[in-house]
C-alpha cells in the first residue's frame, strides 16, 4: 500500500544505516585501539578473563626483580671468590716456603698480605646492602699456620662455598628464563583474548564504509517514493 502518512522503505533503510554507522563505529575504535575488546560493555567475561591474565603476568614483576638481585648478589660472590682462590693458590706455595724452614720473613709478609687481601674481598663482596660471601671456618690470618696442609683445607672449604653459589647463580639464571617465559605466555594469551586482527579489521572497514555509502543512496531512493505519488494525481 502506497502512503504519504508512513514511508515504511525509508524507515527500513534509516535502520539499516543506522545499524552500518554502529557496526562502523565499532571498527575504527577497534582500528584505533588496537583491541577487539576494549572493555567489559564488549564482552565482559572474556576482558574478566584478559585483565586477570594480564595482573597474573605484572605480578611475575617482582619475582624477577628477586631474581636478579639473587642473580647479582651471586655474581658478586663469584667474582671475589676467584680473586680468594687466586690468593689462596700463591699461599699455599708460599707456606711450602715457610715450612722448608730458612730465612722465611718475606714469604711470610706476602702469605700475610694474601690472607688480608682475602679478609678484604670477603668485606668488599656487598651487593644492596647484602653480604655475598661467609667466611668458611679455617685459619690462616697467622704467619705461624702457614703449612701447605692448612691451606689446602680453605681451598678445599672456599671451594665448597664457591660451587654452592655457582650452583644456585644458575639455579636464578633458569627461573628467570621460566619466569620470563611464563610472563610472555600470560601476556600472548590475554593478547589473543582482547586483541583486535588489524588485517580483518581493515577489511571490514572498507566493507562497511561501502555499505554505508549503499545506504546512503537506499536512504534517498526510499525518501522519493512520497514524490513518486505525486504522478498518480496527474
């Protein structure tokens, strides 16, 4: 039935673009986000999900830092270990020295020079206020115990202590690899959650953008029919 009172094509079409001009708004936000889901009006049980995943991975922060402060403490131990072992290497010829017997007095000032130049790199041995090296228990500050037996048994002992942090050093150097890991697949996944697909997106817009346009003309034909009545009356 032909009205002048009700244009039902107009009002179709007006919906039409209407619902194109959403659905286009839609896109560009996506487009100039970068999200598919922006916020919980867009899925709110999927942006739940993300946002959790996303406070799960900003969480590993502090663990990381942890381990890399653990990291350097043990880097700082190995570093002044290996200036203790060198020292303790030339002590203990030096206490062959002593131990042959003869005039020993400078073997016995460099073995003590040795032995407080090992005190010194244990006190130096400090990161963040945290000491990186315990003194094994032995006894070698004294010209008087300077035997190549007495040495041996701090090398033996620092040694020990030295494998230990070299053990956890690598220890801190896998979870950190785990925990970094763990961090990028918390944060790909909440990606794939909310993440807008730049390719299809584009597509889309150019899709609807041309809908829009067919709208545009539907819109203005429909509004002609009132006029097209006009010629009945002729």
């Amino acid at each position: 039935m032909a009205s002048i009172n009700t244009n039902y094509g107009a009002m179709i079409a007006a919906q039409s673009f209407a619902a194109t001009g959403r659905e286009l708004d839609k896109v560009q936000n996506r487009i100039t986000t970068g999200l598919k889901i922006a916020n919980a009006k867009d899925n709110g049980a999927v942006w739940a999900v993300a946002l959790t995943q996303r406070a799960n991975s900003k969480a590993l922060d502090a663990t990381m830092n942890n381990l890399s402060r653990q990291q350097a403490i043990a880097d700082v131990g190995l570093a002044a270990g290996d200036t203790i072992m060198a020292a303790l290497t030339e002590m203990k010829a030096l206490a062959a020295a002593i131990e042959a017997g003869g005039n020993t007095t400078a073997y016995e000032n460099d073995y003590t020079a040795l032995s407080s130049e090992i005190t010194a790199s244990v006190t130096a041995a400090v990161f963040d206020g945290t000491n990186a090296l315990t003194t094994p228990t032995y006894t070698l500050n004294a010209a008087s115990a300077a035997t190549a037996a007495n040495v041996q048994t701090a090398i033996d002992a620092w040694a020990g202590a030295l494998q230990t942090i070299g053990t956890n050093a690598k220890s801190y150097e896998r979870q950190q690899a785990f925990t970094q890991k763990l961090q990028d697949a918390l944060e790909a996944g909440a990606g794939n959650l909310v993440d807008a697909d730049m390719a299809k997106e584009s597509a889309r817009l150019t899709a609807l953008q041309t809908k829009q346009q067919l709208g545009v003309q539907a819109l203005s034909i429909a509004n002609q029919a009132g006029s097209a009545l006009l010629g009945l009356f002729r």
